[in-house]
C-alpha cells in the first residue's frame, strides 16, 4: 500500500482532495494533504517564496512518500524533489506542469500552445496574485464535475501568489534521479492535453496515463483517480 502527499494546484487548497483521500484510504492507502503557503492563509502573497513552498512539501514527507502534484503544483514537488530527493519516494503530475530547469511557471504557460486563461483571472490591486473570476472558473476547471462540488469549490477558491510561479526553478541530477509518473486529462481545459503529451514524453511510456476528465478529476472522478494513484505506487 502507498503513502500519499496529494498537492494542489493554483488558487486551491487540501480542500480540493476531500473525495481523494477517503477513496485513497477505503484502497488501503495512507493520504495526506497540506495547503500551501499564502494559499487562503492571510498572508501578503508578496512574501511567499517558490523555496518555503518547496520546503513545506518535504517537511510533509517521508523516505515512503509519493507526492502528487495537480497544475503548477508539479513546480513545487520537483524543487521538493530537487532540494531533498531522500524524502520522497516518487512524483506523480497531475495534469501539471514538469518544469524546464532555468524556467518559472509563468515562463512556461507562456511557451504553450495555446493560452486557455485570457481574461480568466484578476489580480490583486498590488499586483502580488491573482484569482480566478467566477463567471468563467467553472467552465475552465470543472465542466464535467457534480453541480455540489463545483459550489464547494467556488466558495474555496483563494488568492494565488505571483512570485514563486515567476522564479525561475533549477534542476539537477538530484532531480533526475527521483521516479515520475503523468497522468495526463484529455478534456482538460486549462493545460492543453498536447502540451501535457509533450511535458509526459521525458518520461518513460508506462509510466504516461490518461483520464477522460477536466483539469479537475479530483470531483469529476475522485474513485478512479485513487486507483490509478495506486497503480501507479507499485511501479515506485
């Protein structure tokens, strides 16, 4: 049975995986979340560092941990992985970005094929982060999620602090060394599927999986990601 970190991506919490971790738990397997920092905390997002929120990812985790990363939180658990490989078992990205080493996040979303979020957000009057507007969220992230998680969803969203998603990530063979698997959504809406294909192709072929959901299969289909989740650990 696996041990799971399960990592939220922008503007969430460890809220997103309320349907994740039971279905986790019911398979025998150890979940666990955290919210990362400046995520709903309070704090000015100015301050909030790419490094702290690495730092909080491997404080969560142990020599038997995989840590899951949904979006942009594929930044965080790879400098996780890259600032301490020898506290975590495995990386699994969900439908997230696999960072370019010497490129941030913004760096990246830029780089894609298309750009799904013109418009779609709004920054703080600092300019420190961003949030999601709610007349256009819910056809980004969960077109095909139940009408009850989508509500709870919107009343959770949160500010998004710009700078650690604006630093550059550095990468080295203490990266490299650490196990990854994708899975990739095919009707995803916010990475578009051929980036993900194109991120996933660094990786060897079976450990690339698919789901047939949204950005967010978390609600849409939270049983059938907690088995691919454990699938994907015997592979670790």
């Amino acid at each position: 049975m696996a041990e799971v970190l399960l990592i939220h991506g922008s503007c969430h919490g460890a809220w997103c995986w309320r349907d994740v971790v039971p279905a986790l738990k019911a398979g025998g397997h150890t979940a666990h979340t955290i919210t990362l920092p400046g995520h709903g905390d309070g704090r000015d997002p100015a301050g909030v560092t790419l490094a702290e929120t690495a730092d909080a990812i491997a404080a969560a985790s142990t020599p038997d941990t995989i840590v899951l990363g949904h979006s942009w939180g594929g930044f965080p658990i790879s400098a996780a992985a890259e600032a301490a490989p020898e506290k975590l078992r495995g990386l699994i990205y969900l439908c997230a970005y696999i960072p370019v080493s010497g490129s941030s996040l913004i760096d990246m979303r830029k780089a894609g094929p298309r750009q799904t979020l013109t418009g779609a957000t709004a920054k703080n009057p600092a300019g420190t982060g961003y949030s999601f507007l709610p007349d256009t969220a819910p056809d980004l992230f969960y077109h095909d999620c139940p009408e009850e998680a989508v509500r709870f969803a919107m009343q959770n969203l949160c500010l998004q602090p710009i700078r650690p998603q604006d630093t550059p990530i550095q990468l080295t063979e203490r990266f490299d060394g650490v196990p990854k698997a994708y899975i990739r959504c095919t009707s995803d809406r916010v990475i578009p599927p051929e980036y993900q294909v194109q991120m996933a192709a660094q990786l060897p072929p079976h450990r690339v999986y698919e789901m047939q959901t949204s950005h967010s299969p978390f609600f849409a289909d939270p049983k059938g990601l907690a088995d691919l989740i454990g699938h994907i650990a015997k592979d670790f």
